[in-house]
C-alpha cells in the first residue's frame, strides 16, 4: 500500500473510487518517470459514458489537448 495524504492506493497508477469525496468520483496516483502526482477526477454521482457514444467524443474533442499529456493528466 502506498499512502498520500489521507489516501491509500494499492499501487502507482492504479485508480480507485472515493465516494466520501465532495466532488470527485475518483482519484489516482499517477507516476511518470519519478514524477508522482495524485490526480483526482470524474464528477460525483454521474455514470461514465460507452466509447463512440456522443457524449464520450464530445469529451475527448473538448480535452484533445489534455488527453494528449498522457497519464499525467485528469483527462487521460
């Protein structure tokens, strides 16, 4: 287990649900080289979206940028 804060993740870049969080849905502590960041992400409360639905290109349209940042990044 590595800690972070208040956290505990089962490894580095490996996502988990935070459902007592106010805002977001999950969060992950990403780690890119020996760059670690804790990326918190998703809105509480909303279900994801299937790929190639419309509203899932409209997200990766609005995030391209972010998207392209790689794991670093809420949107990848």
């Amino acid at each position: 287990m590595i800690k972070r804060g208040s956290e505990e993740f089962s490894g580095y870049n490996k996502p988990k649900a935070t459902p007592k969080h106010p805002t977001k849905s999950h969060a992950v502590l990403a780690k890119e080289g020996d760059t670690v960041k804790l990326i918190r992400f998703g809105q509480q409360g909303v279900e994801g979206s299937p790929d190639g639905s419309a509203r899932n290109e409209a997200f990766k349209a609005r995030h391209a940028k972010n998207i392209d940042k790689g794991k670093m990044s809420a949107a990848y």
